[in-house]
C-alpha cells in the first residue's frame, strides 16, 4: 500500500480504505506473500551485474502471473492544449490487483529492445532501474529531481 500511495498510484485515503477492508483477509496475505517474493526475485535481478539479461522463463511467468489479474481500463486524459496520455486506470476489487503496476514496470523495462541501457541508479540507496536514452547515454541518476538533486547539493 505504502508504494502505491508513494507511486501516486493510489491516495492515502484510499489506502486506509483498502487496508480497513483488506486487512486480515486470506487474500490479503496470499497477495503480501506474492509481493515479498515477487520483490525478492527483483533485487536478486537488480543486484545482479547491468546489462540485464531478458527475464528467465520462470520470471516471466511469474510476471504473467500477476498481470492476468490485471482490472481496470485506459483512460485517455485532456489537457486544455491536447489530449495528453491514455493513463491506465486500474480498479482495486482485490489486494493482489496492487501488484499489477508493479509487474507492468517490470515487463515495459524487459522488453526493450537494448537491454544494455538498463542503468540502476547511482545512489547507492536507491532501488531504480532507468533506461538510459540519452545522447551519450552518460544518465547517472534515475531523477535529477531526486537522487541527482541529492547528490549535487551534498557535493556542494
């Protein structure tokens, strides 16, 4: 709950509600068991040498796993200039639909064509994978707004 509020995926009130809803359901601890193990198996991948490779069949089975549960709809938003993005819109029925943006993060990055441009952030704190299409592919933080930001100040 806590990374989809902080994902702006979900407000803070409806992760009270979820959680008052949730909370203590069978459900709700097969989908905590899945996103523990689901997050072990990522940092073992994220700690492993970049470059990544494409995910082992067990992976992306896992992966395919979670988004069959996929609920929800594209939403296509307008701003006053132009239509802006299709933005998914997922609906929560169950706890494990809270895992779904996280599996499709993880396919978007797996099926890039240049696995090679995959740079994991330079703050050693930081969990973040980017894919690097800059120039002169030289992407050091995975947001200057962030860890670049943090990094530039306390040099400074």
């Amino acid at each position: 709950m806590r990374w989809s509020v902080g994902a702006q995926l979900i407000t803070a009130a409806q992760a009270r509600e979820l959680s008052r809803r949730w909370s203590g359901t069978p459900e709700a601890a097969r989908a905590f068991t899945q996103a523990v193990a689901f997050r072990r198996r990522s940092a073992r991948r994220r700690n492993a040498s970049l470059p990544a490779e494409a995910a082992p069949a067990g992976d992306a089975r896992r992966i395919n796993d979670v988004l069959r549960a996929r609920a929800g709809e594209l939403e296509l938003v307008r701003t006053p200039a132009a239509v802006r993005d299709a933005i998914p819109r997922q609906r929560l029925s169950e706890p494990a639909h809270l895992l779904v943006p996280i599996a499709e993060s993880v396919a978007d990055v797996l099926s890039r064509d240049h696995l090679a441009l995959l740079k994991k952030c330079q703050n050693p704190q930081c969990v973040c994978i980017s894919y690097d299409t800059t120039k002169n592919h030289a992407r050091r933080w995975c947001s200057m707004t962030a860890c670049g930001n943090r990094a530039k100040a306390a040099a400074h």
